[in-house]
C-alpha cells in the first residue's frame, strides 16, 4: 500500500507541473481595461485573452486595481496573472456571465476554462465572487462560480484568493491532469468542488467555506496535502478511487455560515461519498468510470470541534443511496480528533452492497460524551442522532480492522465504545476505550462475524439473564440484565420477542453486571408481545398506531401524496415531497383548524419520529396560514420545522407571493421529541423550540404581512413521517 501511494505522487507531480506557456504577456490595461471597481471591464479582460491566445498563447496580467467583470473566459495556453493588489470582481448584472453548458445556470462562473488545454490562473491577487445572487438559481439565491474548470486538460490554479463566490469558489468537471496549490478560499458555498476528475494535485491550499471545503466525486489518482480546511458543512465529501489525503488540518465552527441554512457547526471531517453507476441528474462521466469507492488513504490528519470526524454512509438513511456502487478499502491513519460529537466513526452500508474494508490505524478521538442509551430511544439512525455507541458505529462491513485506536469522552457517557451490525470480521489491536462502572457493555454486535483481539480469536464466557424489563411505546424497548460469573470474553444474550428471534453478543469484563438494551423496536401494533430470555418472560402491550381517520374540528389536506391519521389528541402525517419548501414552494400534507389563530396567541405541538427517520430535508412542524387549503397562493404563510439532520429552522412568505422564501436555523441537530411553538403578537410571528416543553430556544421572529384577522393553524409534513401530540392552540 505504502509503495503504492509514493508512485501515485510521483505520478502527480510530474503529470501536473507543466511549463508555464511561451509567448506574449498582454497587460488588461492595453486594451482598454480601467481597474477603477466601476466600470465594466469584461470586453478588455477578453480581448487580452483572444489576442494573446491568437499568438499562440502567453499571460494575461492584472496589474493592481480592482476590475468588475462579468465571465472571463480562457483560451488554451493562456495563463491569466492577477498581481498582488489586484481583484477581479464579479459584476452583479447577471447578463454579463457566461455558461459552460447552453441552457445550464448551473454552470455560470466569473472565470471560465471550458474545453481548452494547458491553462492556469495563477498569482497574488483576489477573485471576488462579490456575493452574487441569482433569484432564479439553486435556492433561489446561488449565482456564478467564481471560477470554473470543465472539460479541460493539463490546468493549474496557483496563489490566488478567492472571496465571496455566489456558489462555489473553485468547479472542476471532466478534467484531467489539474495541479491546485496554494488557493485561499474565503466566503461562498463549496471551497473546490470537483467531479469526473483524473490525475490531479490539491495541495497548501486554506479553505474557509459556507458548505464543503472538499466536495465532489469520481476522482482518479488525486492527491489532497499540506491543506488547512473550516467548514459550516463538511470539510470533506467525496468519493474515488487512488486517492491520498495527507497532512491536513480540520476545524470547527464554521467562520463563514452556511448559505442556506446560516449554521455554523462543522458535521463530518471526512464524508465519503458512494459513486452512482451514472451521475446525478443522468449526466454522463467523460474522464472517469463509475465504479467503487477504493484505495483511499487518510492520514497524519488533526481534527477540532467536528461532529462527526469519519462518516462513511450508502444505506438507505443516507440521501445519495440510490444505485450507488460500493465501498471497497479505505484506511484512516495518524488521526486525532478532539471536541468530536455523539457519533463520531459512523459507518452503514446496506446489507446487500456491504463495505469491503475499513481500517483504523493509531487513531484518537475524544468526544464530548454526555449521553445514555435512554438517549438513544426514538432517535434516527444517522450520525445526526444519538446512536448506540459512543465511538464506533458500523453496520454491514465485511471487515472493520481497529488498530492502536483510542477512544475517550469530555462527560460521562454510558453508551458502548463500539456496537456493530452484521459486521464480517471485527480486529481489534490495542484498541483501548473509556468507561464508567455502570457503563454499557464495551463492544455490542448483532448478527453473525468473527472477532479477533491482538491477533487471537476472542475468548468466550457464559452469562446469565437474571431479569428483564420491557417499556411500550413506538419504538419499544427491552433491556436484560445479565451477570457474568467467569472470566472476560462476549456473552452470547439471545432473546424471543413474539415471533422473532434477536441474539446480541456483548463484551463482559470478569465477573460484570450488566444491562444490555435492545432498543427502537417496532413490533406489529395493536396487540399483547410475550418477550422471553433467560427462563424470564415479560408481556408487553403495544400502543394502538394512530390509525383512525382525521376528524373534526380538524381538516386534512394535501397537494404532494400524503397520509395524514388521528387518535384523540395524536396525529400522524407522512408525505412525499420532491423539493424543498423554499426553493420551490408549497408541498405539504396538514392537518389544521381553519381560522383559530387571533391577533395574540400561540400554536404548540410535541413532534415524535415514528419512522426512525433520518433524512436532511424531512422537515414537520407548525404551520400557520389564511389559508392552509390554498397552498402556493394564500398569505400570510410561515412554517416552523424540525428536521433529523438540519435543526429546526423558522420560514416564511415575506413578499406574498405564496411562498417561502426567507429563514433563520437554530444551529443543531434535532433530537426526538421537540416541542415547536409558533408566537402572534399583530404581524409579528415569533417561533421557539424546546426539547422539554419547558425551556424555550427563539429560532427567529419575523413581521409577516398580509395576516389575516384570524389564521388557520396546524401541523404538516413536507417529505418523510412525523407524530404530533398535544397541540394547543392558545389565545
């Protein structure tokens, strides 16, 4: 492996270090460029490049001074030069940019190298995004790139800064032997987003970006080193194959927000992404072949305050599962991780398509701890929720090998240090983990897998059930308490609970006490569940589902497919929506009161994940409205919304129109229940979160024109299940 990745950068370095071009250097200001930040110097900027790239190529030089622009475009051999002390500004007037696909918005940028070959954009200097908005863009609000690679051959970008892109700094698509050195990204959505890419080099480069540092996918024999990453997303995510992340530095919170959601907080170090067999929205690769995510190295990486430092995740909880292709190798060492969150090594892969190999080699992490396996019950299986282990977390591996690993917590924290499902083979070498004398079991594994410790087969010891415990509810919950009278090995606990069958094996020290939790079950509904382990047996009534039909006083409507049911003051709504709200607009399945919400008064409402529900864009919540029935068209519109995996954000309509198309995001996660509380006091709308319907957290307020005299109220769902209890409607 090692004699493997010393090639793959030789490789590199001689692939990407062409010789700058021969030829003529052509100052902007010859050609009439003005460099004042007021007039408009596109036309002049071009007519360098066509006129040096007319003679066979050269540089294009910036001097200092600051030129609004709309897209510069390069030509082959053309290395466009900003000094220090000059900046190339993005014009707001979004007719003056240029795309590398007709009809694509998509792909609008400030610098644009479409095409060409043996370009670069290189020196002190600064390319300004200017924050360029575009209404019709993605969220209604990304503009250009600030600078776009496509298509292109033998490229370079050296030294310069990019600040302020109205999407992201740095796209690279279909291109082969790029070297990125040095670049200082400030500011915008991604840092350097990069996809069907061969042959390529990021190295010394600082990136402080509103979304992901690092993106992309299907990369090819790309090296990333000597870097300085800080996100409000992820600081990196993506996926390929000979791949080598060396010498890096990751750190939280994020100093520029996210541009979506206005959060701060850093979610994963490394996020590997899964490659499709096609490419999103059903383009087609030109450079690189879809295949497994393979022989990828992490190494001598320090990670700081990020929630979830190694996230490898294609099962169905993640939003990219679909056709994916697979994970093969990949191996994390020298990585330390301090403040990391509640799950900080999460691995899930579905059982059909399981991950080959993941190795852990001298790895430190130490988590803010803090949590319990009554934690865990109701949450969703995502590294966004609070999951069974306090350090590793894997379903479905063929072989997870840990090595020299180290895992600690800041605050008490009772989970295991591990728990693994269906996992082939589990080695661990020198694997040490922090705990407390009423800690759960160090390691818990469900289904079958071999377990080696320091090169030997783990030892086994007998243990008994001596009682148990069951609590109803949607999810239920069993816990045995087993005692181990030999010496240290995995106990085997099986249990019967109805028809079905579970055995968990779990490690005991010698002569432990332990509970052992087999939590988020979700039998069938609606009868009497006999739960028998260890000569014990314990019968539990499930609780009837919601079930009956939405009945009066309150309405149900929706327009994307939905369900909405009622039991007495509990509700449940599922649906289908395809868009996000704000982007698109009104999709929504709801349950409401016409006309109940006055001048002053208040909306309440417990919300449950009943499905055990994970997905980033799973928004439910309150809903107020003239008129819920009229979606897309009625004022006086705002919704407050929680999410598994982006918090709970406030949205309203503030122009009118029918939409939502303004927000404000409590900066976490959304750990189940959360009580949400909508506000009316006049026109202005106030809304607060709890997570124990006592102490309240302000999302935001906004005044909300157009409210009606008295407004409907009520619950919805927008994509995905939620249960609501106790909503209360205040005067």
């Amino acid at each position: 492996m090692k004699a493997r990745f010393v090639l793959l950068i030789a490789l590199l370095s001689s692939a990407a270090a062409w010789a700058e071009p021969p030829g003529q250097s052509c100052n902007v200001r010859d050609f009439g460029a003005r460099g004042d930040g007021v007039a408009l110097d596109t036309q002049a900027i071009n007519r360098a490049i066509e006129k040096c790239g007319i003679a066979g190529g050269g540089t294009v030089y910036l001097p200092p001074g600051t030129y609004l622009s709309g897209t510069v475009r390069l030509r082959d051999n053309i290395t466009l030069w900003l000094d220090s002390g000059a900046t190339l500004r993005g014009t707001r007037d979004l007719s003056q940019y240029q795309t590398a696909v007709d009809g694509q918005a998509w792909y609008l940028a400030l610098v644009l190298a479409s095409g060409v070959h043996h370009v670069a954009v290189a020196g002190r200097g600064i390319i300004d995004g200017n924050k360029v908005r575009n209404p019709k863009g993605e969220e209604r609000m990304r503009g250009p790139h600030a600078l776009l690679i496509y298509n292109v051959r033998d490229g370079s970008v050296r030294d310069v800064s990019i600040q302020d892109a109205g999407n992201y700094a740095l796209i690279v698509r279909s291109s082969e032997r790029l070297n990125i050195d040095g670049i200082t990204v400030r500011g915008g959505w991604d840092g350097i987003n990069m996809h069907d890419t061969r042959n390529a080099t990021i190295a010394n480069c600082r990136i402080s970006s509103g979304d992901d540092s690092l993106a992309g996918a299907y990369w090819e024999n790309v090296t990333v080193s000597n870097c300085i990453l800080n996100s409000s997303a992820n600081a990196i995510r993506a996926g390929g194959r000979n791949v080598l992340f060396n010498n890096l530095v990751i750190y939280g919170p994020g100093e520029f927000p996210a541009g979506t959601s206005q959060r701060h907080r850093l979610e994963a170090g490394f996020q590997i992404l899964p490659h499709r067999a096609s490419s999103p929205n059903g383009g087609e690769n030109r450079v690189v072949a879809p295949g497994p995510i393979d022989n990828m190295m992490i190494s001598n990486v320090t990670m700081v305050n990020v929630g979830t430092p190694i996230y490898i995740a294609y099962s169905s909880d993640a939003s990219y599962s679909a056709n994916n292709l697979g994970v093969g190798r990949i191996t994390f060492q020298n990585v330390t991780a301090r403040g990391a969150g509640l799950v900080p090594v999460y691995i899930s892969a579905p059982p059909e398509n399981p991950a080959e190999a993941i190795v852990l080699n001298h790895v430190r992490i130490t988590t803010i701890g803090g949590a319990t396996e009554d934690d865990v019950q109701g949450q969703g299986f995502s590294p966004f929720s609070i999951l069974q282990a306090y350090g590793i977390y894997g379903r479905n591996v063929r072989s997870l090998e840990l090595s020299d690993v180290r895992i600690d917590y800041a605050r008490k924290d009772l989970r295991s240090a591990i728990f693994g499902e269906n996992i082939g083979a589990l080695e661990l070498n020198r694997f040490r983990a922090q705990r407390d004398a009423d800690s759960a079991p160090d390691i818990q594994l469900a289904g079958p897998g071999e377990v080696l410790i320091d090169g030997k087969p783990a030892d086994s010891t007998n243990a008994r059930v001596i009682d148990l415990d069951a609590v109803a509810g949607e999810p239920a919950r069993v816990t045995a308490t087993v005692e181990n009278s030999g010496s240290a090995g995995f106990a085997n606990i099986a249990m019967e609970i109805g028809s079905e069958n579970i055995s968990r094996r779990v490690w005991l020290a010698e002569r432990q006490l332990a509970k052992v939790s087999f939590l988020n079950l979700r039998p069938k509904a609606g009868r009497s569940l006999v739960i028998k382990a260890g000569g014990h047996v314990k019968e539990l009534t499930i609780a009837n589902a919601l079930e009956g039909p939405v009945a009066e006083p309150f309405k149900f409507v929706q327009n994307t497919p939905s369900e909405g049911r009622q039991s007495g003051t509990g509700f449940y709504l599922k649906a289908a929506g395809d868009f996000p709200l704000q982007q698109y607009g009104d999709q929504y399945g709801a349950i409401y009161r016409p006309r109940v919400l006055g001048r002053h008064g208040s909306v309440i409402v417990k919300v449950g994940n009943p499905e055990l529900r994970s997905n980033w864009v799973g928004r439910a919540g309150l809903i107020v409205r003239n008129d819920i029935a009229k979606p897309g068209e009625s004022k006086g519109y705002a919704i407050l919304a929680c999410s598994p995996a982006a918090g709970v954000s406030f949205e309203w309509d503030s122009d009118g129109n029918g939409v939502l198309d303004e927000h404000t995001n409590f900066d976490g996660y959304t750990l189940w229940p959360q009580w949400l509380k909508l506000e009316r006091d006049g026109d202005r709308l106030s809304g607060f979160s709890s997570a124990d319907g006592k102490q309240w957290t302000k999302i935001g307020e906004t005044h909300l024109a157009g409210m009606a005299e008295m407004m409907d109220a009520g619950i919805f769902a927008y994509r995905d299940s939620a249960k609501f209890m106790d909503f209360k409607i205040n005067d």
